[in-house]
C-alpha cells in the first residue's frame, strides 16, 4: 500500500510528518484555550447569576 | 441583513455556533481525502520524482499563508473605520493559524529544495519575501501580547498588519515582479497550459479546499474564545469595581 518514495522518501515523509505536527499542535492549542476559556467565564458568570446565551 | 450585523458578538457567537460543525467536518473530510488521494493514487512527476507529493502540503499552506495574512488585513481595516470590536478579534485569532501555515510551507519547501535546487534555502526574492512575512506573523502576535489595553493593542497591530501586508503582496508576486530566483510560477493558473498535469491537479484542490475550510473554522473557534476571554476580562473588571 505504502508507495514508492526511492530516495527522496526522507524529504516526503518529513513534509508530511512536520506538517501533521504543527497542524496537530494548533489545533490542540486552539481546542485547549478555547475550552480554558469557557470553563473560566462560566465560573464568573454563575458566581454573577449572568449568561452570554 | 447586513453583513455589519456580524459585528454584534452575540450574533457571531450565534451564527458560528450553527455552521462551525458542517466547516469542521468539510475540512477534515476534504483534508483527509486530498491528502490521500495526493500521496497513495499520484504517479512520481518525471522529474521530480515521488517529492511532487510534497505539493499537496507546499502549495495549499503558502497560498493560506498569504491569504490569511489579506483577511487579517481586511478585518484591521474594518476595526480601523468602524471600530467593531469582532472584526479586530478575527484578525488577532487567525494569526498564529497563518502562522502556522507560513511554518508549513516553509519546512515543506527547504525539504522540497534540497533534493531539487540542492540547497535548503536560497536568498529568492519569493523565499525571502515570504521569510519576513513569517517575522511580521512573529511581531504582530508579540505586540498583541505586549500591549495591556486591548483597543490600542487593536490599533498598534491593525498599523503593522498594513504595514506587513507589502509582504503578503511580495510573497505572492514577487516571481512576476523580478523575474529571477530559484523559485518558479503559480503551479495553479487559470490558462490550463500553465498548471500542473491534471492527475496532480484535481487531488491539490481538493487539498486547497481543506486547507482553506481547516482556516476557516480555527479562525472561528479562535475568534468564539477572543469574544468569550473579552467578556471574561470585562466581568473580572466589574467584580474589582463592585
């Protein structure tokens, strides 16, 4: 299944894996404040009686 | 409606809310399939060999590069004549995702270079233009994170994204401009002699297609969290008041 890289296999699988890396990593970033976020305001807001809707 | 309608958080975070899973689910359905479809079913390129199936990451990500770069420019300039408080935002969440993409092509581009041009890296015009538009993403993030009040952080940023933006503009034309360089033309054209060969082509736009919808909801899911930290910080100031 695995195709055919010869010798330029490095160049290719180092594209894809460093590209998949930082992919990875800025959307676990993103998800990760996102959710940081969301838990912090919701505290204040209960502590407040407030709700963005 | 109005598209200024959008500049009210709560209706952002409403509209968002409704077609941030279908963005998402496109994005990763697309981004999947382009990416296999462009490494297991392409044939080796005559004279690249198997590293043409580094275009399928190179080209999406330097075009997003850019193209974030313009809508982070766009979303300055409203902030900058109409002060809505969103437009700003969107700006500030879609930087480190253009970030992100400009780290893609460049990597992708030194490990396409090396066995291609035998060098990692040139001093192209196309290269270096895009070299300093990475450092622009770098120093707009930084100011972002230097400046305490958030609307003169807004304005000092909103400056330099249009400052940056010759850059944006240079990574993209810089080929035609000067016309030398290691780096060659658009691998996509609207003139179809000009494109790569078809079996390459239609698995890079659908690779386009990801990489533009993947932008599109990280800048969605960001700017939801800049709203929400706005709110959040303007709470904690009226509790310090109370």
């Amino acid at each position: 299944m695995m195709p055919e890289l010869g010798k330029y296999a490095f160049a290719v699988l180092s594209s894809y894996a460093a590209s998949f890396a930082l992919l990875a990593a800025v959307v676990a970033l993103s998800w990760w404040q996102g959710a940081r976020v969301r838990r912090a305001l919701r505290e204040v807001e209960d502590r407040q009686g407030k709700s963005d809707g | 409606m109005s598209i200024w309608e959008y500049a009210n958080p709560k209706k952002f975070m409403q509209t968002s809310a409704m077609v941030l899973p279908a963005i998402a689910g496109l994005a990763v359905v697309s981004l999947v399939a382009g990416l296999i479809w462009g490494f297991f079913f392409t044939p080796d390129d005559f004279r690249q060999g198997s590293t043409v199936k580094i275009i399928y990451l190179h080209v999406p990500s330097a075009m997003m590069a850019i193209n974030a770069w313009v809508m982070m420019l766009v979303t300055s300039l409203i902030w900058l004549v109409r002060r809505h408080h969103v437009s700003v935002l969107a700006a500030k969440a879609a930087a480190p995702v253009g970030l992100t993409f400009t780290l893609i092509a460049l990597i992708t581009g030194a490990l396409w270079g090396q066995p291609m041009w035998g060098t990692w890296w040139a001093w192209d015009p196309r290269l270096t233009s895009f070299l300093i538009l990475t450092l622009f993403y770098f120093g707009y993030m930084a100011l972002w994170a230097a400046v305490e009040d958030p609307d003169t952080a807004a304005d000092l940023t909103s400056v330099l994204c249009l400052v940056g933006s010759v850059f944006a503009l240079l990574s993209r034309y810089a080929v035609n401009f000067w016309n030398q360089g290691l780096h060659q033309g658009a691998s996509l054209s609207l003139d179809k002699e000009e494109n790569v060969a078809d079996v390459f082509w239609v698995p890079l736009l659908v690779c386009i297609a990801g990489f533009v919808l993947a932008f599109v909801a990280l800048v969605l899911i960001r700017t939801r969290t800049e709203i929400r930290l706005r709110r959040l910080m303007a709470l904690l100031a009226r509790e310090r008041m109370a």
